[in-house]
C-alpha cells in the first residue's frame, strides 16, 4: 500500500464541527502515541470546511491545512485515509466511494449515509481491497460495532436491542425528572452537541433508525436499509404519558430494538425497529439517564451482554474515530485489511404487523354500564388478551386528584389496560375499534411495554 516517503500514514480529514474538532486535538496531542502503536507516524493532511471563518481554532493553528475543496483533498495523491465526520448522504456520498475506489481507507461517522447506502460503499471498498470502518456512527464512544463483527464472529446473535440516540435519552430523562420542559431539553442537548444538525433526526427517530439498519446488518449477515426499520420518534411522548410510565413503575425510552424472529415453522427473519416504549424500573436501561446510550446484545453461546458509555458528543466519537483510525492505519502498516461486508444469510424483513409487543392503553371513558364490557369486547374481537385494567376518576373518583370525588359526581373516567404480547396489527386494529366506540370519550396514550427480557421467542408466543 502506497504512503508517504517518511512511512507515514496520511489522513486527510472531512468536517471540522463539534467531532472533527476533537479528531484534530487528539491526532495532534497524541502524535508519539499514536506512531507508537500504529508503528509509523499518522499524519493529518488536510482538513475540509465549507465555511473556514466559522473554524478560527482550525484556522489559527492549522490553517496550512485547511481547504474548502473536499473533493480535491479526497483525490490528492498524498491522501491514504479519508477521515468523515461531516454527515448526510449528499456530498459526502461521491467523495468517500472515490476514496474507496482509489483504494484509501475510509473511516466515517456517516450513520445516515450507511443506513441508507451501505452497500454501495462496502462493494467499492471490496473491490478495491481498501477499508470501511465506522465505530463512530452507532452510540458514540462505546465499541459495539467491532464486537459485533469481530468478537462475537463466532456466536449467533439473536437480538440487539436498546439506547442509540443521546439527544432523545437526554430530553426523556430531563422530562422524567420533572424539572424541564421538552424545548428546554432539547435547547440544552444542542448547546452541548449531542443533537445532530436537524434534531428532528433524533426526536422524530431518524437517527435511531438509521442506527438500528446498521446494527441489524452486523448482527445478523443480512443488509437491512434505515427504510426496512419500523420507526416512531419520541416527540409525541407527553408529561401525561411520563406520569403514566411512573404509575406503572416504568420509564419511557426511545429504544431500538433488532430481532432474529424465528416462527413456528422455523423460518426466520429480520425485525428491526424504534419507537418509544415503557421499561419497567427494575431494567437496567431505565437507569440510563442524560446522553449516555446502552445496548444489550444477546447471542445464543455468549448470553447477554450489555454495552455502556457516551453515546453522542465531541470527544466520546472522536474517541470511536481514532480507535477506527488506528485499526486501518495499523492494516495498511501490516499489509492487510479489515473485515470485509458479510451479509450472506440475506434474511426477510419482519412486517412491524406481525412484531408481538405489550401494550399499555389509556382511555378517556364514560363512567356507565357496560363500558368495561364493551371496551374488553373490542381487545377481545381482534385477540389482544388484557393483562391488567385500572380505573381512575368517574363516580367513584375524579381524574383530577385534587378534586373531591362527591364534588365531581359521575364525570368521564380514565381507563388504563395494559395488554400481554399482541401483534401490532391487532392492536392497531384494537385502538381504531376502541376510538369509535360510544362510551371512549378519547384514546389518551397508547405506548408499547417492552420487558426486553429473552428474546429468540417464537411468533405468538410473548410474555
Ligand atoms: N445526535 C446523535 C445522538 C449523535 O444524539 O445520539 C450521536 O450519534
């Protein structure tokens, strides 16, 4: 593999925001490190930004290096890894398959980019034998990704489920505490750079999603896009479902969550999918508060494992960054290169209707005759079994604690049903039914309860 005359391995960087800037300080802080255990020196060539005056750290202390021509940079001779840190599909896209086709390393962040077009990338770099490593574009500092496709090479996973975006866990737990609203979470998330570019990426689960396509593919073999995800973000969660999570005993996470589904005839398939949902208090996800994200990772050999750390922000990736850095730079030293794409098992996609859940279902009723007979009568027509009813308020209580039940007379009543497994095309079918019913004043809430327990379950066969 070409390098420089010196031996040195030349990386040429694109993006300098909250992450670039932090890859910049640690290359250069750790530079006798870094040739230590690379074996040769890892130099930084250049550095592209759109809008250089907005980087004045950049471009007073390392402004030889800096250039608005991406491209240009990317096909310079003197380049043998390509460093991406900038995100989105366009651009980025054409200037990482050229470095790719010309046989340079690339080591990239690109979360979107992979969920949508990993393959395109991982065939041009198959083909030109350069590298593909991206530790940096799923849940930050932690190293979850090279277990997956190397430690756990071995074992059969089953699911990988779990935390993956830092501005949502930052803004639910902020609403679980009770002490800040929605906008001021997600105000202080951004000030603080976990949020991406356009947070609606994270709330409205994009981010997550495009987290768990990649996820999916390591863990099992199969391509699956960010478009194969079943995906709910988490700004439709309310104080007033926050209240009923904790009546519960619950927290509500944004999760994503990757299943091998095996059904009775013993066919399997993908399911890969994120949405908000309540986790009982006593699992260990609902103690995952702020940024930090954490994944439980099941294989059949290994059992559960679980992955923990910083899950978004500056120097947490860059640490993933330099660590893939590292590894290909070390290959290009020894000659060889990384794992290549495996994704031979090539799986179905698992229908989010046929994906059994619990379900928690609040209701807003009139308080009469017959109405727990009917509202049972509808979860029953679609098969939803009911694990469990609550009622609150009406003749016998008001909704508004602070109210005197005599004072209120007969008002409305809240209803809460939670449900065991159902398929969400039953429950779907369940909700639509409930909300034209006489006596359902309104569907209040309706949030999924995960228990995240053993997870290889046959269809049908929830808890
Ligand atoms: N916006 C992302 C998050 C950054 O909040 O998790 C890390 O991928």
């Amino acid at each position: 593999m070409a390098r420089g005359e010196s031996g040195a391995v030349r990386v040429a960087l694109l993006g300098c925001g909250t992450v670039g800037t932090e890859v910049v300080r640690l290359i250069t802080d750790q530079a006798a490190d870094l040739t230590a255990r690379v074996g040769t020196p890892v130099e930084l060539v250049g550095v592209a930004v759109r809008r250089p005056h907005r980087h004045p750290w950049l471009t007073e202390n390392f402004g030889h290096l800096v250039t608005t021509d991406a491209g240009a940079l990317v096909a310079r001779d003197d380049v043998d890894v390509v460093v991406e840190v900038i995100g989105g599909i366009e651009p980025v896209r054409g200037w990482l398959l050229e470095a790719l086709k010309a046989g340079k390393s690339v080591v990239t962040a690109n979360k979107a980019l992979l969920a949508e077009d990993g393959p395109t990338l991982a065939e041009a770099a198959d083909a030109s034998g350069a590298d593909l490593y991206f530790e940096a574009a799923v849940a930050g500092a932690i190293p979850l990704l090279r277990p997956l496709r190397e430690s756990l090479a071995g074992d059969r996973i089953t699911r990988v489920a779990g935390i993956v975006n830092g501005t949502s866990n930052f803004i639910l737990s902020a609403m679980a505490s009770g002490g800040t609203s929605y906008g001021d979470a997600l105000e202080e998330a951004t000030r603080l750079g976990y949020a991406e570019a356009d947070p609606s990426a994270d709330v409205d689960g994009y981010d997550a999603a495009s987290k768990a396509a990649i996820l999916a593919t390591l863990a099992f073999h199969t391509r699956i896009t960010a478009s194969d995800v079943h995906r709910e973000g988490m700004r439709g969660v309310s104080s007033a479902d926050v209240a009923a999570a904790r009546r519960l005993g619950c927290t509500i996470k944004l999760l994503a969550i990757c299943e091998r589904v095996v059904d009775e005839a013993g066919a399997e398939s993908v399911s890969a999918r994120v949405y908000p949902a309540m986790v009982p208090d006593s699992h260990p996800l609902a103690r995952v508060d702020g940024a930090f994200n954490a994944v439980f990772v099941e294989a059949e050999a290994a059992g559960q494992l679980m992955f923990y750390g910083q899950g978004a922000g500056g120097a947490p990736t860059a640490s993933a960054v330099l660590g893939d850095m590292v590894a290909v730079a070390r290959n290009r030293v020894g000659g060889g290169r990384g794992p290549r794409e495996s994704a031979y098992a090539s799986l179905p996609v698992r229908a989010i209707g046929e994906v059994p859940t619990r379900y928690h279902v609040d209701l807003e009723v009139a308080d009469r005759e017959g109405v727990l007979a009917a509202i049972a009568g509808e979860f029953a027509r679609q098969g939803v079994s009911i694990a469990a009813v609550r009622q609150t308020g009406g003749i016998n209580g008001s909704i508004d604690s602070t109210a005197r039940a005599d004072d209120a007379g007969p008002g409305p009543a809240r209803l809460t049903v939670v449900t065991h497994s159902a398929r969400e095309a039953a429950l779907s079918a369940t909700v639509a039914a409930l909300a034209d019913l006489d006596h359902v004043i309104g569907v209040v809430g309706v949030l999924r309860v995960e228990g995240l327990g053993r997870a290889v379950s046959a269809l049908g066969m929830g808890e």
